[in-house]
C-alpha cells in the first residue's frame, strides 16, 4: 500500500536512537524530509545521515524539548528549510524512577519526567500547530506508553505522565479538527532493545532467580501474540497515523503491545 507520504515535512522528536531512530529511517523510506529534533546533535547526526543514505533530506536542529522558545524555534528552522510542517511525531520522552513506590518516588524525580513527557510534547504541538492550521493539513502523532492506559505499580510517576499525555492529546485532536489535523497517540508496550534487556529483564531475573532469558519470556507470556514489541512495529504504527490512510482517525490511543493492554 503507497502511503503517499513522499514529499510530506515531518519534525521528529527524540530520533537518535531506539524507537526514535527507527521511526526516523522508516519515514525516510517512504520519502519524507525530516528535521531531527533533539539535545544531542552529536548522537542524531548519524541517524540523520542514514536517512539521508536513502535518499530522503534531512537537517539536525538541536532543541531542549523542555523550553517552549526552543521549541518554536525548532518549528521555525524547519518551516524555513522545507517551507511548512505537515507531521510532527513526538518520539523523545524518559522513563523515571524504575521499581519505586509513589510514596518511594521524590517530588523532583516526580516533576522532571512529568515535564519531559507531557510538557515536551506540549511545546512542540503548540509551536507546529499554527503552521498546520494556517495550511488547513497536519498529522500528529505522541508516542506514550501502555502504562497510560493501565496502572503500573512501581512506574507511578511515568504512569501519570503518559496518562497526561492522552489527555493533551485528546483535547488538541477536538480543537484542531476543524483545520483537517489529526492528532492521535501510539502506546508501545514494553519494547525489545537495551533498555528493556538490561534493566527491566535484568531487574526480573535477579528478583526471581532467572536467566535473562526466562525473564524475556515472562514478559512475552502476558501477551496474547506471545512476542514483545520491536521498535519497527511502532514505525509502522506511526507511519499509518501519519498518512492521508487513517484520515478518519483522531483522538484515538492505539497501544503496539501484541495485546496487553486492552485484551
């Protein structure tokens, strides 16, 4: 199926490594330019140099996602290198403390990733949108977590911060839908890569006296497709809601987690 996403402008968060470089280098294939948006340019340079290996444009444009006026910034630099913005994917985010308690989890350690998942979004969501409104045309997609959708014990503070994130999400997708902008929510489940093997795996296995690998397979058995999710299956679920495909759709969290969440 031809997406028709060639020539399209996409701003893409967080692209320098894992999901973020995975949904930089599928949007790539399909013909995208992209501005790579990011604080360590050094780490985005060689993403961004793959993409371009594929023949798609591409700029690095370094932004604290944090900082509103960074992020405007950011939509301008992007707006006069390609002369509009037509997709924004919100991949940059943290995941804060691992295995504390609410009453374990510090206010600080609370307020940081609360400001990074839901205010980075925010920012750059308010500073792409008027360049969508004014063109009548845009695609947003934030990349949250299962853990906004089910409570997780132990990961209270991310939990919230992805819960905060649909809600973002929902309320732009009823105010912008009028100037034909989608606005919607991947929610990955866990995902395969370093993050996952050797800390929540690694975690598991000296708890319960485990290999690494039954800890991966622990994991897998709580999904009704028995896998854990890899970093393209969340490309693939962004490039949909990026495309004119899924037109009718907005507002919606659609979790990649091999059936965890809603079954």
């Amino acid at each position: 199926m031809d997406l028709q996403l060639n020539g399209r402008v996409a701003m893409i968060t967080g692209p320098a490594k894992g999901m973020g470089a995975a949904i930089t280098v599928a949007f790539a294939v399909e013909g995208v330019k992209l501005a790579l948006v990011g604080r360590d340019v050094a780490a985005i340079e060689p993403v961004a140099e793959e993409a371009r290996a594929h023949g798609a444009e591409a700029i690095v444009v370094p932004c604290d996602l944090t900082d509103a006026k960074q992020c405007e910034n950011a939509a301008k630099a992007t707006i006069e290198k390609f002369g509009r913005i037509d997709i924004l994917v919100n991949v940059a985010g943290g995941s804060g403390p691992i295995g504390k308690t609410g009453v374990e989890t510090t206010p600080d350690e609370f307020d940081d990733i609360v400001t990074l998942n839901m205010n980075g979004c925010f920012h750059t969501m308010r500073a792409t949108l008027p360049a969508m409104m004014a063109q009548r045309y845009g695609k947003i997609v934030n990349v949250g977590g299962t853990f906004g959708m089910r409570g997780r014990a132990g990961r209270m503070a991310y939990s919230a911060s992805k819960w905060g994130l649909r809600g973002i999400t929902k309320s732009f997708a009823l105010e912008v839908g009028p100037y034909n902008i989608n606005v919607n929510c991947v929610a990955p489940g866990m995902v395969d890569g370093p993050r996952f093997r050797d800390k929540v795996c690694t975690d598991m296995a000296k708890k319960l006296g485990i290999t690494l690998e039954q800890a991966m397979e622990r994991h897998a058995a709580d999904y009704a497709l028995k896998r854990v999710t890899v970093d393209n299956d969340v490309a693939n679920a962004c490039l949909f809601l990026a495309s004119d495909a899924s037109r009718q759709i907005t507002g919606i969290d659609l979790p990649v987690d091999g059936g965890w969440a809603m079954l």
